[in-house]
C-alpha cells in the first residue's frame, strides 16, 4: 500500500479531492453538534457507493461525492491503520481499530471488513467529554443516583446498536469516579471514553492490546481489589458467570447487552447458560441483579439531534420473585406498577416526554414497546 497521510486528498467530492481529515472533520462542524453532542455518529465507506453518514439515527449520504473504488477506500484508510492491522487486512482477516487526531479533540473506533463489494469500513466517533448524568435523559433523578449510590450487585444497560449505552455507563462511572473513592477497572472492546480518577483509581482495559478476553479480564479484575468492574458486553458463559459471582459478592458489576427491552436482557442473560441450569441461573440473579436499563434514542420534537427514552428496572421484592421463578412475561405489569421503587416502563417515559413536548405523538408511536401507548396518550392510534 502506497504511503499517505489523513491529510492527502484522494476522493473526488464535487470538483476538489477530499482527505480522510475532510471526510471526519464533518463530525465536529457546528451544524451537525447539538449540546455539544455529536449528531453524525459515524461513517461508513464501501466500494461503489457514496461515503455515507449517520446523522441523527439514518444514514445520509455525502452530497456531490462519487462512487468509492476499493484503491480510494484503502487510501483513505491507509494512514490510521497500525502495520499490524494492514498486515491482518492482507491476509483477508476483519480489523477493529482505533485512531486519535493529533491537535482536535477527536477520536474513532474502526471496523475494516471485506464483503461482496469490497474493503468497506465503519468509523464511529468518540465523544471526548462526558454528559454528566442529569443530561443522559433519565426519566427520574432518582433512577441514576441509585446507581451512583450502590455499593454491589449486577447493572445491565441495553439496547440496540448505537442506542447509547456506552455514554450512559460513562456518565455513571465518570459521577462515581468524581464523588467516591473508589477503584475502577473496566474491560472495554475498544475503550470508547477516557475517563478522569478525580477520587477514583481508574484503570482502563482494552481487548486485544491489554486482555486476550473479557473472562480472563474479569477473572483477573477480581484479584485486583476493585470496587466497581465494566465489562463491555457478556458474550459467553464464561463471562456471565463470573460476573453474576462478582456480583454476589461485594462488587458493582456493571455491563451491557442487545436487546430491547428489560425483559428481554434477562432473558438473553438466562438463555446464555444451559437449559439444565436454567433455575439455578434465576436463583442466582433474583439475588445479584441490582438494576437494568433499556434505552432507545429518539428523534427530539424540535429537529436538534436525538434524546434517551428509558425503561428502568431497579429490584425489589416483588420482581425479584418473578425472576427466581422465571415469571418474566409479568415484568412489565410489574414495572407500571412500582413507579415508587423507581421503575417505569419505556412506554410510560415515552407518554412523559410527550407531553413535555421533548418528542412528537407520532414518533413515540412508532418507538414503543407495545401496543398500551396510544390508550395512555388518548386519542387515535
């Protein structure tokens, strides 16, 4: 591969060549910032088609640009990539990466992969600052300073790709790294957010530069004295275990998973053990299960960017019986019910931010978890 840098225009858009650094400095032009808050969220590039971004939740393509060729593709690419990682796209292998702009105040996670059309890759951007977790959008203050305030058990922040765990668990860690002496170890595939100590011990961990696994991580992590442990995602049985015993004993435990709603994390949870050791599971997570969070990002009334919409499970006695005796359909009745305990329903938040006026009637619709939310907002469906 030829030798170039983010600063060499390889990429016909209108009548001028655009760099890579053209391409990214898109993420921070004022139009595209709400809050301080990125609306594009990432940028895609595939041989024969235009570079694409995703602004605000849909991906748009880069007006006037060409069609990408597999050469512009690696070009671009080329100057961020370690030799390491151009050595694994050679052998045809998929690459995750990371690449921090010198002098902005900018950094991105890579995905590099072959397909049908050719070496396409995926650039998401980083955000360099915190929110604070008053500005995550929490349907109650309560929800997050319980958080704040625990001193062990399992949290589980879910939701689909891009819905913004990642910034709340931040938000959490970076409140509790400000207001508690604590030692924190996170295991991270990659690290997304670089977070300040202040009172904390902060130590960040990276899959493939610092841990070969997030079980071996974890399992690590544990002989390390910590107070709170971020395991990025459970991807196996392995994980789940050991973080359901840290859990149990003494720990906060805080990760994420894919799904769309509190039911279904624990399900999906359940589900990664084997059926013979269903019951055992639920036992052991009626116990250690502090909290879940499911949150969906959602277009704001206004038009500027996007805002969290959440469903938030904090247990008690009554959902915790229905865990250890695998009764999940009746969680979200469960949820209505016990706004008292700090839960509530997706739904429910949806109604709340609706008649804020934060989120139109129409978009909220579309975005809910069953067919109840039209009753509860009156009216047609």
């Amino acid at each position: 591969m030829s030798h170039s840098t983010p600063f060499t225009p390889v990429y016909p858009v209108g009548d001028q060549r655009w760099s890579l650094e053209d391409l990214l400095g898109r993420f921070e032009e004022p139009a595209f910032l709400s809050a301080g808050v990125h609306r594009i969220s990432d940028l895609h590039l595939q041989p024969g088609s235009v570079a694409h971004y995703r602004f605000d939740g849909e991906l748009v393509p880069l007006p006037q640009a060409s069609d990408l060729d597999e050469e512009t593709v690696i070009a671009l690419l080329q100057p961020i990539l370690s030799e390491v990682s151009l050595q694994k796209l050679q052998r045809g292998e998929d690459v995750d990466a990371s690449w921090d702009w010198d002098g902005r105040d900018l950094s991105f996670r890579i995905n590099v992969f072959r397909s049908r059309e050719g070496l396409c890759a995926a650039i998401r951007v980083l955000a360099s600052n915190v929110p604070p977790p008053e500005e995550i959008g929490f349907p109650m203050e309560r929800s997050w300073q319980d958080l704040i305030s625990m001193q062990q058990g399992l949290v589980i922040v879910t939701g689909v790709t891009g819905s913004g765990k990642s910034t709340t668990v931040a938000s959490l860690l970076r409140r509790r790294a400000r207001d508690r002496g604590e030692r924190i170890i996170t295991l991270e595939d990659p690290i997304e957010y670089i977070l300040e100590g202040d009172r904390a011990l902060i130590s960040q961990r990276e899959l493939g530069n610092h841990l070969p696994c997030f079980a071996d991580g974890l399992r690590s992590a544990l002989r390390e004295d910590p107070d709170v442990i971020f395991v990025g995602e459970i991807r196996d049985t392995e994980t789940a275990a050991l973080a359901l015993t840290a859990a149990e004993t003494g720990h906060v435990v805080i990760t994420t998973m894919h799904t769309r709603d509190t039911r279904g994390a624990i399900t999906r949870l359940v589900d990664i053990f084997p059926s013979d050791r269903s019951q055992e599971i639920c036992s052991q997570l009626s116990f250690s299960l502090h909290s879940v969070v499911a949150q969906k990002l959602i277009p704001r009334a206004d038009g500027h960017g996007r805002r969290a919409a959440m469903e938030v499970m904090n247990c008690h006695g009554s959902i915790r019986h229905l865990i250890r005796s695998g009764k999940w359909a009746q969680l979200p009745g469960m949820l209505e019910t016990h706004r008292r305990n700090g839960c509530i329903t997706l739904d429910q938040h949806l109604k709340q931010l609706v008649e804020a006026g934060q989120i139109e009637r129409d978009v909220a619709l579309r975005h809910a978890n069953s067919s109840a939310l039209p009753a509860m907002l009156g009216g047609d469906s």
